[in-house]
C-alpha cells in the first residue's frame, strides 16, 4: 500500500487537485475515501511535516469496502490501485450536461451501430447506462390532478429561493475590490507555479456516457466525469474482422490501465522479424519462462543483479523492452478453434482476426506488466527484466487514424517495483519529485535518493507516465508574465477546476465553467451554498488572454441562482414525496391482507433505482420498469425464473408504478387456493363428516 501511495501522490496533475481544490471532495458516501485521501496528501506534502504519515483512515476505509485488503497477507499494488481509483471516481463523479449538434457523430455512436451481438457484454463496459429509448419505454401520463400537486408553487418554495438568491447576490456585492484584490493575491500564487510546473497533454473522457433520445436540431447527452477520469481515463477501438464475409465489428472500450503481456523468445522473434507488422501474436503465450520459487528465487536474483553488469547482454538473450511489451499487447490476435468469432452477417462461428489501437491517451498512463500467473495449484512471477525510457515513450504507433490525439509522446514519474515471489515480497516505489525533479526511493519509512542507472536497472512492475508537452509550458509563462494588477473594468468568473487544469495539463481544452453553472446558465440551487469554492475571479486582461487562446466558456460577470432549476427541483421534490407516501400506503394496505389471490412480480433492481431516487440519494429518476432480467417463457407464458432478484408488490402498487414509469413485462404470481377442511379429506373419511354433521 505504502508504494502504491507514493507513486500516486507523485502524480502533480491529481496531487495538485487535492491541494488547490480540496474543498471540491465533497461526498455523501460512506466511507468517505476521498476525504481521507485528501488528508493524506495535504499531510505528505506540508512544509512541516515532522515525519512519516501513517494512512490509518484511508487503510480503514478501503478494508472496510473491499475485504480483500484485510488482514496481513501480500495483497496485489496494482489491484489496490484499481481499488482506490474506482472508490475516488465513485465519490468525486458528477453528472455533466453538454448539448452537442445532431450533425456531429461521436465515436461512440458509430461503435453502437456497427456492434454485433458477440460483442454486447464487451460494449456493456463503455456504456453502461440505460438507454432513453428503452422498448418498454412510455410516457408519464398528464394527469391534471398530479400536475397540479407537482407544479403547484407554496410560500416555502418562494421564501427557499429567495433565501439562495440573496445569497449569490450578497457574494456578488462583497466580491468587489476587498475580494478582487483577494482574488489577484491567489492568481498570484497560480502564476508563480505555473513556471514549475512540468508540461503535459490530456484528452478528457468520461467512463459512462449515454446518448439520449434527439431533437431535430440538437441533442443532451448526459456523462459522469471525475477527476481520476479525467486523468486516467483513456479508450481503445477494438476491431473484430470475419475471414469470411470481411465484415468488421468495432467497439469502444475506457480503459484506466494497459496490462501488458511479457513476450517471450519465440514471440520476440516475430515481433521484430521484418512482417512483425502482420504477424499473429497471441497474448496468453507470451512470457513461458518463469523464474524459480522459494529461497531458491532470492538468490537467483542478487546473482543475476551482479552478473548482469559484467556479462554482454547476448549472454543472456534478447532484451525485452517496453516497446516490446506494448506490440505485443496491441498485435493481432487469431480468433479460431475454440475461441472462433460468431459474425453477425454470416450468423455462424467464424475464423477472425482482432486487433486494436488507442482511440485517446489519457493524461496520465498507468502500465501494468503481467508478472504473476496464478494456476489452481500455485503461483509463479516472470522474473523477466524489461527496460522502459526515463524519457520519451513514443506511442505514435498506437494510435488509431481517425484519433483527434496530437501528442503521444511521455516521461516516467514513478514506478513501483515488486522483490521476492509470486507468494511473499515487498513493494517499493521509485518517484520523480516535481519540485526539484530528482528520484527517489520510498521503502516504507526510507525514503534516499537515487540516479536514473538505479531506476532502469529495477524490476518494474507498474509504471506511470505523464504526458509531454514544452509548448503547454511557455503559454502558462506568458500568461503568468501578465500584470495582473491592470485596472479593468470587469471581473470575470472562471472555473477553479479548469484553472487547476490549465496549471497541471498539457492541454487543458477549451475553458468550461459548466461546473458551478447550469444549462440555463445561473447557478445551480445546490451549488448556491459553496460557490466560493468553485469559481476564481479574474481581472479582464487575464481572461481575454485565456479566452484567446483556449475559447470556450461561457463568460460570466454576475452570479444568480437559477430560477428554472429552483422551479424544477421543487417539482422533483414534491414529486419524490408524493410518489413515497402512496407507495407506503398501498404497500402497508398489501401486508395487511390475509391471503391475496395474485401478486405482481418486479425487478429489485429497479425498485433499487426507484428507491434512491424517492429517497434523495440519485437525482435523476430511474427509467422505464424493466422485468426482462427476472422472467423466463415457460409453455407460451412469462414466468418468474428461478431465484431471480425480485420483489412482490400488490396489483394496486404495480398499477401505480406502471402508470409513471411505464414498462414491464407483467409477471403475474397465483398463490394456490386453500382446500376446504372436506375437500382434503379421503372419501370414507367425507361420508363419516357428512353424517356426523346431520
């Protein structure tokens, strides 16, 4: 955990986030992961810091998500790391509304028409979201009575949106000359580190985005976004061709890491035979050769660690470089035998060929090598050295044609490195600081400085590598260069999450201050109350220098709180209640029936959806009922299959749902009928009742 930790604190683009933004990790989740990482990282990078800082808040909270981690066992870096990155991206994600052209087609939407069925559960991990348009889709009914109880506006919606707009106009007020001249002391302080700061590219991504239903000029499609995925997040296009009807499936896929196999001898050979280009590489075969176990292990390593240095590198076989590792991961796979295709056009099993390449790079590229190969009997780690650059990695190779990705070029910041077997070791980091732009060792509390000859001599097992850009680096000095003392007679507005980017990526995109504005352009109601913490404000020659340069925007000068959004999140509220208080009275009305002759089966998963909408924990209401996943045809009939996540519900309540929502199918259960006392008796048995009656 320790060197996990430390290479992802070396990470200036997500440190700074937590440094600058702080007050930005904010969530309602338990165990609030994010706030413990930001304690952390505001302890590791204090002026004052007396020592070591122990994470027992952090350490906590994920053994208490994920029991994996518990206990004293050698757990995985590199699963820890997924671990932590998702619970952040969980906390942190935010919905994010853009209106786009219906003209303009993303890559997403082409990946969705040519998909085949074969590839549906691979599609399932880029979109995983459900569509508008669903089959069971239907319209909520306008009911004037419900209209009226949703709409209807009372003297506290009046007062509550008064209260949060005289709020945003008290701030504009006080944000006068006290506040600007507060606010050029912090942009100040931006400037003086934007000449420290290193230069990279990004192409930001969400991990879920959904299309929704379009209009006839322009579409919402809604996304979640994080910081960790606008950091880590990046996309592969996978093709699947058919060597028989030639037809081509592509699929888009979000990625946080490249794990990459470690070729062996034989794989090495084709890769850099001269047709290394057409070759069919298969990833499972690569690295055969695994290094002995046990105390066997130990000194073969300090053995060859002395050795290698004295002996030519012929002696020891070919080498195996970083670049090898990723032409081996990015080669075309032969799909035959047992792993055949099954073509859509062709409605069989094929031969195909699969190969991929990177559609988008994220800002920072997490490396995972395949080191450890766990069989049901035992496990066993690839002892292989790979070298890797300090400086320079050239992915051009790998990028898809069509991809809007200019830069592809990048520079190591930290690598972790595992000593021992595939059933104990230790982990240590090696790290690049970004203040003085030296290495370092980090073995627990040890933490010594070391040469570049010590860090590509390591065993490196997961590598981070960050974006290279000198051109971002000489915009953020000419802005710095400016005076930001020039009397204007505007003040503008600018996202403090974007100002944070411009600070720490190579190309931050155009400016967005979507994130404290709505699409109706004010405030958003639930953001009135901590403003502050999301917008910066600048003097007027600072932003036409930016706007110049990046565009986008919109311009603000004035903040309100959104008068359309109060409205709406009125209607919500009062649509939550209603919807709450009639399913608990029809509900308490079904458990007091004795027997009821018929029940109504629903999708737990959905009435999960539903529930946390009623209940205030999700913002959007769920879609469409959807009983698809819980029923089976049985005799030309939908019934319940067996041990499907389900729910029972009165006929009342499912008329109810159904009625909002729409949806279905209708999955009807009929409890058998109680016998009479006579009816269950045997016949000699009914006559003596019947004369014992008379």
């Amino acid at each position: 955990m320790n060197a996990a930790l430390q290479a992802l604190s070396n990470c200036p683009p997500l440190t700074q986030f937590f440094l600058d933004c702080g007050s930005l990790a904010r969530t309602d989740k338990k165990p609030a992961i994010c706030r413990s990482y930001y304690k952390l990282i505001t302890e590791l990078w204090h002026k004052s810091r007396p020592g070591a800082v122990v994470p027992t808040n952090l350490f906590q909270g994920i053994k208490a998500v994920n029991p994996t981690f518990r206990g004293y066992s050698q757990q995985d870096a590199q699963e820890f790391l997924r671990c932590l990155m998702d619970l952040l991206h969980e906390e942190l994600k935010e919905t994010v509304i853009t209106v786009e052209d219906s003209n303009t087609t993303n890559v997403e939407e082409r990946m969705e028409e040519e998909k085949c069925q074969s590839d549906a559960d691979f599609q399932s991990r880029v979109n995983n979201d459900k569509l508008e348009n669903d089959p069971w889709s239907k319209p909520v009914a306008d009911d004037p009575a419900e209209n009226a109880m949703l709409i209807e506006e009372d003297e506290n919606t009046s007062k509550g949106y008064r209260r949060e707009r005289s709020l945003c106009t008290k701030m504009n007020r006080t944000n006068s000359m006290d506040d600007t001249e507060k606010d050029t002391k912090s942009f100040r302080e931006t400037a003086e580190l934007l000449n420290n700061q290193e230069t990279v590219k990004v192409q930001i991504h969400s991990r879920y985005s959904v299309p929704t239903a379009p209009s006839s000029k322009k579409k919402k499609s809604k996304k979640y976004r994080s910081v960790i995925s606008d950091i880590f997040d990046g996309s592969i296009l996978s093709s699947v061709q058919c060597l028989t009807c030639d037809r081509v499936s592509v699929t888009l896929e979000t990625f946080q890491d490249l794990s990459l196999p470690i070729p062996g001898k034989e794989d090495l050979a084709k890769l850099h035979s001269a047709n290394h280009q057409t070759s069919l590489v298969k990833a499972g075969s690569c690295g055969e050769a695994y290094a002995p176990q046990g105390w066997i292990a130990f000194f073969v390593e300090y053995f060859k660690r002395f050795v290698v240095s004295c002996v030519p590198s012929w002696f020891w076989g070919p080498t195996v470089t970083l670049q090898d590792c990723l032409a081996a991961f990015f080669a075309r796979d032969e799909l035959k035998g047992d792993n055949m295709y099954s073509c859509e056009k062709c409605k069989k099993l094929r031969n195909g060929v699969k190969f991929c390449k990177v559609q988008h790079f994220p800002e920072i590229l997490c490396i995972h090598l395949k080191r450890f190969r766990h069989d049901l009997m035992f496990s066993t780690k690839i002892g292989t050295h790979v070298s890797f650059p300090l400086e320079g990695l050239d992915l051009q190779p790998f990028l898809a044609k069509d991809s809007p990705a200019q830069i592809a070029v990048y520079d190591l910041l930290s690598v972790i490195c595992h000593h021992g077997t595939a059933i104990n070791g230790h982990y240590i980091a090696y790290c690049r600081n970004n203040l003085n732009n030296r290495w370092y060792e980090f073995d627990d509390q040890s933490v010594t400085e070391v040469t570049e000859s010590t860090i590509q001599n390591a065993e490196a097992y997961v590598l981070f590598y960050r974006k290279s850009n000198e051109e971002a680096k000489k915009k953020r000095e000419r802005v710095s260069s400016l005076n930001v003392m020039e009397p204007s007679l505007l003040q503008f507005y600018i996202s403090r999450l974007w100002l944070n980017k411009f600070r720490t990526f190579a190309e931050p995109g155009s400016i967005s201050n979507n994130d404290f504005l709505c699409i109706h352009g004010g405030v958003p109601p639930h953001k009135a109350s901590f403003i502050e913490d999301l917008v910066v404000m600048l003097p007027q020659n600072i932003w036409d220098n930016l706007y110049s340069r990046y565009g986008g925007g919109p311009a603000v000068n004035h903040l309100y709180v959104c008068y359309t959004c109060q409205m709406e999140t009125e209607k919500i509220e009062k649509r939550r209640k209603a919807e709450m208080e009639m399913f608990i009275r029809l509900n308490r009305a079904f458990q007091e029936e004795e027997s009821p002759s018929i029940f109504y089966c629903i999708s737990m998963q959905w009435f999960r959806e539903w529930e946390a909408f009623v209940k205030g924990k999700d913002n959007d209401p769920p879609g469409p009922i959807d009983n698809t996943k819980i029923g089976v045809s049985k005799c030309g009939s939908l019934v319940l299959k067996e041990g499907a996540d389900s729910g029972q519900i009165s006929e009342e309540t499912w008329n109810f749902l159904q009625s909002i929502y729409g949806g279905g199918p209708e999955i009807i259960l009929r409890p058998p009928v109680a016998q009479s006392e006579s009816e269950s008796l045997p016949t000699e048995d009914k006559v003596e009742l019947e004369t014992h009656r008379l």
